[in-house]
C-alpha cells in the first residue's frame, strides 16, 4: 500500500489498513492527546486520541522522509542495537 492509496481510503478502511498492516513503532502523549505510530510499508501513520474522553481526533500519514513528524518518537523508537 502507498501512501496516496492509504489517503484515499476512507475512515473505516483506513482503520482497517492499520489493523491488517500497521506495525506501531512508538507512542506518547502530552498533557491533552496520546499519539500512537504506526508504520505500514513506506509510511507512516499518527494516531491521536483525546485522553479524558477517549476519542480518536486525528490520523496524519506521512512519508518516511519527512524528519519533522518522526522527531517527537525518535527517542521512543527501539532499533534492537
């Protein structure tokens, strides 16, 4: 799956896309919001709940070049070295 596939899918196909194929790499939150990535292929994809009412927000994707969506879980990342 691409990228601009995964984009093109809507909400509960997206949520399935990541169920089936999704592999998560790393969490963490801030005082409102827990973040979950994962990463599908090429991919990655950001998963934002609400913590007090536990409520999706968001899903951002991006490609895995893009250093600036990646730096906050850089640190949280387990390579296995």
């Amino acid at each position: 799956m691409t990228l601009y596939q995964f984009n093109n899918l809507d909400e509960m196909e997206q949520l399935e896309a990541i169920w089936d194929n999704g592999v998560q790499v790393a969490e963490r939150e801030d005082d409102v919001n827990r973040y979950k990535l994962y990463q599908i292929d090429a991919f990655y994809v950001e998963e934002e709940w609400h913590k007090e009412y536990k409520v999706r927000r968001a899903f951002r994707s991006f490609a895995s070049t893009n250093a600036e969506m990646l730096e906050p879980y850089l640190d949280k990342i387990n390579l296995g070295f």
